[in-house]
C-alpha cells in the first residue's frame, strides 16, 4: 500500500490525460463553433485590413509585449517598422515565390498602401499575378516593361493620378539570356551583355529619374543584389556584372537624391527558389554549400528578405542611404568553409 503522501506516476498521467483530452474537446468545440458562425478566412481578412489602409483608416498600433517598466513599454508603444500612410510600389512579382511577393506582403503588415508593376507578358501572367496580389488589395495595378520608355511614363502618370506621389519603391527586377548564365564568360555575346545590363541594372537608374518628381520626402528606394556583383559565383557570369552596376547605381543615385530626402539602397539577399533563380546552372548545389558553410547554417527565407525591405522603407533605417545591406545568414563573410582538414 501506498504512503499517503505518494501519488503514482500511473496515476498523474491518468489525470493529465483526461486534463489535456478535455481541453482538446473544448478547443475542438470553440473552433466547430467559430467555423459555423462564419469566421473570415486569412485571405479576406488581409484583404480587409488592405481595404481599411486604403480608407485611411489606420489599424491599431502593433505593439510589443513588455514584462518590465512603464517608461520601457512606453517606448514600445509603436511599431519600429510603421509603414501606415506610406504608398509603396513593387515591381518584379511573377509568382508566390518571387522575392518581390515577399517584399509586397511585408510591406503590406506593415501598413503600407501597396501598387503593383508587373510584367505584361501574356494574358495568363497578369491574371495570375492578379490573382495573387488580390489580397493586399492594390490601389495600383500597372503594366510595366521597363524596356519601353512609353510604360515608364505611363507608370509614372498612374502614380501621379492615383496617389500624387510615392513613398517607397521597390526594383525587383533582373534578366539575362540562359546561355550567358553558362560557359566562359569571356562568350558573352554584346547583345547579351547589353540586355542584362539594360533590365538589370539601367531599370533602376531609369526608373529614379521619371518617378524623381514624385519621390515624397523622406522615400526610400530598395532594390535586390546579389553577392555575384563582388564575387565570382559560377553560372552567374554577366549577371554578376549587371549586379556590379546595379550597387554602383545605388551609391550614385544616393547622392544624387539625398538633398531631396530620398534615400536608396540595395538589398543583397542569400540565394532563394525563384523563377530566375531556376536558370543559374547548379542552384541546388549552391543551396547546399550555403547551408553547410553559413554561420547560421541555413538559406535566407522570402520573408526574411521582405521585412529587411520594409525596414530599409521606413523611418527606422532613416540615416542609411547609398548602402549594400547582406541578408545572407552570414554567408558573405566567410573566408573558407568551416572545420577545414588537413
């Protein structure tokens, strides 16, 4: 017989089972009960919260939770990253894995208004890009290839009549022929070379000065890089030179429009699972190398990518301008590969 003040492991686990299997029921039921009643899904409710930013309507201040003093929770009362009132352009969205989608629905939490330029390749590629961008509920829907002067400007006008001015712009766009992705480099063709230069890296140069008249004070420009424009990367080859220029342009467009107020920056993010990405010969393997060499040992995520974004788009990141920020898991610093044998 058991001493009176010994309770059996059988029994604890007997109680803690029926414990936790009444929760269950109960959790099971609340959540029967909230689907019935006919809960938002996620998707509509984003798209709610888009529309309420497009009324003007400002949601409630994210905050952090603070267990310490009054004075610390007062200076977290609002968000580091508070892009409420802001009106925000993306370019570059393709699919749900583009860098840019990333980019947009961070931008979007973050309160932001946010307009889309896309690539009008086909029918199908514009409702399939609509379609995805439905829920952040865009104020802007624009076609733009950037190798046409005319849609430039017409981007430019559809900003103007729509918002007046713009308060972020985001330059995800990059292209060069598969076949100068491979090979020698000393190969590429001019034409090549030209086109890579011309959407990968002119674009942005291009794109600040027709919308410079519009650029709010205090805007910010973010654009994506890549460690190919410092590094040599197999199977990047002329694109790595277009990356090259695109960081130059970076610095050069920073002093040319900090006077106004406009700050411009470059994001160099890790290597992810993109559309674009699927041309560079041997990806999977670079994927790997990362995960195995990277401090954190790990690849950067889209998200990853999107809030670093929304931070260089916000008042938080407002004394950096002409910058190369690495969003990489650490991995640009390395030297050599971890644990290396004799």
């Amino acid at each position: 017989m058991a001493s009176p003040g010994f309770v059996s492991s059988v029994s604890v686990s007997s109680v803690l089972r029926a414990g936790a299997a009444a929760r269950t029921a109960q959790l099971s039921s609340s959540f029967a009960l909230s689907s019935a009643a006919g809960r938002p899904t996620a998707r509509s409710a984003a798209a709610a919260a888009a529309a309420a930013r497009r009324a003007h309507v400002p949601p409630p201040p994210l905050r952090m939770t603070s267990t310490t003093t009054p004075a610390a929770e007062s200076a977290t009362a609002s968000p580091v990253v508070d892009l409420r009132g802001k009106k925000a352009l993306v370019t570059g969205i393709a699919n749900n894995r583009s860098i840019a989608w990333g980019v947009a629905q961070q931008l979007s939490a973050a309160g932001a208004d946010v307009g889309v330029a896309y690539l009008p390749l086909s029918d199908k590629v514009t409702t399939k890009v609509k379609s995805l961008t439905e829920e952040l509920s865009p104020s802007l829907f624009v076609p733009c290839d950037v190798t046409k002067p005319e849609d430039m400007t017409a981007l430019a006008d559809a900003i103007k009549a729509e918002w007046g001015g713009v308060d972020v712009v985001i330059h995800c766009l990059a292209f060069a022929n598969r076949e100068d992705l491979a090979g020698d480099f000393s190969a590429t063709s001019a034409g090549g070379f030209q086109t890579a230069l011309n959407i990968s890296a002119f674009s942005l140069v291009e794109m600040c000065g027709t919308l410079k008249p519009l650029l709010n004070d205090g805007a910010s420009v973010v654009t994506l890089s890549y460690l190919g424009a410092t590094k040599v990367v197999p199977n990047y080859n002329v694109m790595g030179v277009a990356k090259a220029a695109l960081e130059a342009s970076v610095r050069y467009l920073a002093a040319e429009l900090g006077p106004q107020g406009v700050r411009v920056n470059a994001i160099s993010a890790g290597p992810i699972r993109t559309l674009a990405s699927s041309a560079i010969a041997g990806f999977v393997g670079m994927l790997r190398n990362i995960e195995n060499v990277a401090p954190l040992r790990r690849t950067v995520t889209q998200k990853e990518v999107g809030t670093t974004a929304a931070f260089l788009a916000s008042s938080a990141s407002s004394a950096i301008t002409g910058q190369v920020l690495f969003v990489d898991c650490g991995y640009e610093i390395m030297g050599a590969p971890p644990k290396v044998e004799d």
